[in-house]
C-alpha cells in the first residue's frame, strides 16, 4: 500500500496514497487502508478463516500455528525507499512473531502470544487473507460485524487521562458467536464485564 508521499504534490497525494493502520488482535485482527482523503471505500485486510477440522492437527493447534496477525513491523530500510519526514514508513504484518520476540522486541510486552511454525522437510503450511470493502470510515465497525469479526469500542476514546475515574469498552459480537463467561483482562481484575442486549457487551 502506498504511503510514500515524497516528491509528491498534495493532489498526487489524494490521488495515489493512503494511510494504512492494522489492529493486532490474531484472528479477530485486521489491516485498515483509508485513502488520504479520507474518502471511502476503505479497504480491510482480514485472516482468511478456515475450516477447523482441516487446520487443526492431532494436538489440537493449527498445523501452521496459524493464529492470525501477531506483529506490525517496520522494514527498517529493507525496502529501499527514500526516508524523510514525509514518508509514513512502510510495514508487514507478522503471522508468527516468536522470533523478534526472542530478539529485537525483547524488552517489550507482546500485544498478541508469539507464535512460531516449524515445516519438516517437503512440508508446507497455508495461509490467507481475505479483502473485503466498507462503504466509509464510518462503516468500518459494520463491515468486520458482517465478515464475523467482534468490535470493540472504547469510550469514551482509545486514549484516557490518568485521572479519569470511569471508561467503556464496547464489545459487539456477530451473529453466531456469544461471549461466554467473563472475559478476561490484562492486568487481571482491570475490568468489570456485563452483557447489554442486541449482541454487545460492557466492561468498564
């Protein structure tokens, strides 16, 4: 995706840029890619899902670890692009991450559990992505709700001030999949879950 804004005009920009943001939450995580204008459509990047009984192994894993994305990862002149203060960088997504976990993100906490794959000798391992399209900016929650991916909405925004007393977390889940028993959090005991009608859920 384009964000290489160097040598460009503002109107070149509009016309051929876009700003690209990823969620790392594994299966349920996705890549965002938003013209800079802002204008829709927007373009989202999601694991490709499939069929557990031809993913899942006799230990009951994926085959290839497959756990969806785990890391977002600069590339840190691996591309060869012209770095100067109006380049927005140019990332992957990492789908087994326990390597730099190891190494270079030592000294930070993991957002998603590393995962690794080891393949045997003639062996291979599948994995996909899936693109699907949301009207807006505005619509992006309703377009991962259809392709069955849960949205959680944190109020009163993602960022809180440190004397702020009170904030929620809205999770709304897709048809078929319910939030059994109580979610759990990171520290433990951070939030306070409770079910609301129409598929969402609270914590605060």
């Amino acid at each position: 995706f384009n964000q290489m804004f160097t040598g460009r005009s503002l109107p070149q920009v509009a016309q051929r840029c876009s700003f690209t943001e990823v969620y790392l939450g594994g299966e349920a995580g996705y890549v965002q890619v938003t013209r800079t204008t802002g204008e829709g459509p927007v373009l989202l990047v999601l694991p490709l899902r499939r069929d557990r009984r031809e993913d899942v192994g006799a230990e009951g894993r994926s085959a290839s670890g497959w756990r969806g994305f785990e890391g977002w990862r600069p590339l840190k002149q691996e591309d060869r692009a012209n770095y100067d203060w109006m380049h927005e960088m140019l990332y992957e997504v990492v789908v087994h991450s326990e390597a730099y976990a190891r190494a270079e993100w030592r000294g930070a906490a993991p957002w998603a559990p590393p995962s690794s794959a080891t393949l045997p000798p003639g062996g291979s391992a599948t994995y996909g992505l899936r693109m699907i399209l949301a009207r807006d900016v505005e619509s992006v929650g309703e377009a991962l709700l259809a392709a069955g991916v849960p949205v959680a909405t944190p109020l009163p925004a993602a960022t809180l001030h440190a004397d702020m007393t009170d904030a929620r977390l809205h999770l709304s889940t897709p048809k078929g999949l319910e939030v059994v028993g109580s979610p759990r959090s990171d520290p433990p005991g951070c939030l306070e879950a409770a079910p609301l009608s129409g598929g969402t859920a609270a914590a605060h």
